[in-house]
C-alpha cells in the first residue's frame, strides 16, 4: 500500500511570489488537484467545482481559510511548477514505498494526440509490470534527445535486481553499461538502427532456428477465434560477434517468431532482442510482460482517464497534469480494491468519502468509523458477560458513565 504523496510532492518549490497575496498553499492546490483526478475530474473549472462542493470535508485536513483556489489559480500553478523536480519527488514516493520490482517495462508515449505536431510531448515511463505501477517519468525535450533521456529516468528510480526491457530505440552500449553497474539485467529490442549487428543477428538466429538448433519454448493462447502461437530461441554463442565486448554483459541473443491465426489466415513476425539473461524461460516471462505497458497503463490513460481527450495545455502544465494523472492511478491500483477495475474504483471514490481517504492517505490512515463500530461490539460483548455473572460492580461503573442505554442499542451489532 502507498503512502500519502502529498507529503513528498508539497516539497516542490513553489513558483509563486511569497507574500502577503498568496492565499492558497500549494499543499491545498496538489491535494484537491490529485483528489479530483482520482474522482474522474480533470479540467481546472471541473477541479475547482469539485473542491466547492467537498469543501467540509477538505477543511477536515487542509487550511481552508481562503476557501478553494480558483481554476485559474490550478491552471496558473501547474504550468510553473518545475516539472522535472515534481517527477523526482514522485519517483521517491514510489520507491519509498514499493521496492524490488522483478520486471520494470520502459516506453514513451505522446500526450494528447501529441504525435500529430512539432511542439509534441512525450513522456518515457518506468512501468513495473507486476505491481502495474508507473514508477518514473521524464519529458523528451526533442526528438533528438530521445536516446538521452533513458538514462535521467533510469537514474530516478531503485532498478537493482530487475529486468529492464527496452524499445529498439534504447539499445545502446552506455545504456546496456549503466543497466549493469545498477545490478540489473537488461533485454533490448533490435532493429535497423543498428543496421550490420541486426543484420548479423537475423543470419545467425534463422539459420540456426531452421536447423532446430537453438535452445527454445513455445506458448499457444486461444482467444475470440484467434490462435497466437509464440515461439521464444536463444543462442549464447556469440564468440562470433563483431563488437561482443562493447555490449556490457551481452551474454545472449533472442528471437520470437509469432504466429497467428485468425479465420485460416496465418501472418508470421520475427523480433530479435539482445540480452544480458540466459534462461529462456525468464527471457520469454519478460518479452511478454513488456506489452502490459501498453494494455495496463497507456490504454488505462487514454480511455479511462481521457488524457488524449482533454483540451490543448501549455508544455508545462500539460506534462505536470500527466504526473498528477499517474499518481491517481498509481494510488488506485495499490490502495484500492483489487477486485474493482480502475473504472469503478473511481466511481467509488466520487461517492464514497471513507474509500476515497482510503486511496488517498493509504497505509496509516484510520477510518473512525470502522474504529467506532468495533468498539461497540467490543463493549456489547463486554456487556453480556457482565450480565450473565451478575457483577453489580461493574454494572454501577457503567450506570455511572451512561453507556448502558448505547451498548443496549448497539447490541444488535453483534
């Protein structure tokens, strides 16, 4: 269970002009931001009437004393905030907390449809794919500081002990370098951007499949009247491979042909992966696991909290909004019920304040309520044993506190 962000993200230095005029701490402005986006709110107007209308119950935790900052004000704040820091603070709230992820996924994605313009934001997530938690984000400034950014984000989050797979576009010798020195494993994509290593690797690996004579599993899914036969190969001798030593680790080279059928209509794909594994069982887990990236967190994204559907925002503020997006989901997935979907768990949030505190505050938060209820049939129980030994003792100690007459009532809690 996650930890309350609030505390680590209020750290952020407040781009605003401290004085006398500013009303609204930036404690108030995140937490009613985040709160809304768990309950299925995400534009400012819609932040800002959501925070009206839960005012008593915000006032019960934040200093409310100039009431709900205006949806300019949410605007305002979150185009200045520092992006970068936010990012920083979110993944120590993660790793803080969650720790140890087996397999962690990396790909990026572009906001709000923003592939179809120059100005495009994309971010490059760190998605662990067991605990379906976005660990890292990092903006790519431009296209041509891509390959660049993975190591800003490797260097934000704990990857000792994890599998880490990567895009074609990430494979490259100081990334496979820095995976290693973290005390990880890596398996990357190949394509033509490595054009004679991919070259050399697609001769070898399908002479050597035809020939039976590589190390190899398969697996066959039925679904809806298709059938997706995968088969996963391995080869470790790579003593014939120019450039072997400039690969830290590079211990194996892989591919996966797919087969699939639907309707009697059979397609065939090879990919081709390098990797610092052997075990082609593991090899194989995490090839697929990869693909939860897109199924667990950008469909997520796009579908059920709309980000592709909200309106145009500034850079700034459309990439802080992304993180306050995938801190919502981030709270929902573990400190939610695992048998509600993200659908229904922010339907609950919106109507239910003791689930949504459940979310939002996460392990240390105590709900009163429930507190009070087994009190009550504590002291029920404690009622009929006196009654039955006849302890006149305590039933004057009772008397004398009046809490008689609420056990009597309460009893039918029991």
């Amino acid at each position: 269970m996650l930890t309350n962000p609030i505390d680590y993200l209020s750290q952020v230095h407040d781009p605003r002009r401290q004085n006398k005029n500013l009303l609204h701490p930036l404690k108030n402005i995140l937490t009613i931001a985040l709160t809304a986006v768990i309950c299925g709110y995400h534009d400012w107007v819609d932040i800002e009437d959501f925070g009206n209308e839960n005012k008593t119950w915000f006032a019960t935790f934040l200093d409310l004393t100039h009431g709900i900052p205006s949806h300019d004000t949410f605007g305002n704040v979150f185009k200045r905030l520092n992006k970068d820091e936010l990012s920083r603070y979110l993944s120590e709230w993660i790793n803080q907390t969650q720790a140890n992820h087996p397999h962690i996924a990396i790909d990026g994605k572009f906001i709000q449809g923003g592939y179809k313009n120059d100005n495009a934001l994309q971010l490059v997530t760190a998605f662990a794919s067991q605990t379906k938690l976005i660990l890292a984000q990092v903006d790519i400034a431009d296209k041509n500081n891509e390959i660049s950014t993975l190591p800003q984000l490797l260097k934000l989050i704990d990857i000792s002990g994890s599998i880490v797979t990567t895009d074609a576009i990430y494979c490259q010798k100081d990334i496979s370098k820095q995976i290693i020195k973290a005390k990880a494993k890596y398996i990357f994509a190949l394509k033509q951007n490595h054009k004679t290593l991919y070259e050399d690797i697609v001769l070898w690996l399908n002479s050597k499949l035809n020939n039976n004579n590589m190390t190899s599993i398969q697996t066959v899914e039925k679904d809806h009247g298709r059938i997706k036969t995968r088969r996963y190969a391995t080869s470790t001798q790579l003593d014939w491979l120019s450039g072997k030593d400039d690969w830290t680790n590079l211990h194996a080279v892989v591919m996966v042909e797919s087969i699939r059928d639907v309707k009697d209509k059979v397609t065939t794909e090879r990919r081709y992966y390098l990797t610092s594994l052997t075990d082609v069982n593991m090899i194989a887990d995490a090839i697929c696991n990869h693909w939860s990236i897109e199924n667990s967190q950008h469909w997520v994204l796009d579908v059920i909290f709309s980000e592709d559907d909200q309106k145009s925002l500034e850079r700034h503020e459309k990439a802080n909004k992304a993180l306050l997006t995938r801190t919502a989901l981030n709270l929902i997935r573990a400190n939610g019920d695992a048998k509600l979907s993200v659908k229904r768990s922010k339907m609950r949030a919106s109507q239910n304040k003791s689930y949504l505190e459940q979310l939002l505050f996460g392990k240390g938060w105590c709900d009163c309520s429930d507190v009070y209820q087994y009190l009550v049939k504590l002291m029920s129980r404690f009622l009929k044993m006196i009654k039955i030994n006849h302890n006149q003792k305590y039933m004057k100690l009772y008397n004398k506190y009046h809490v008689l007459t609420t056990l009597d009532k309460a009893h039918t809690l029991n």
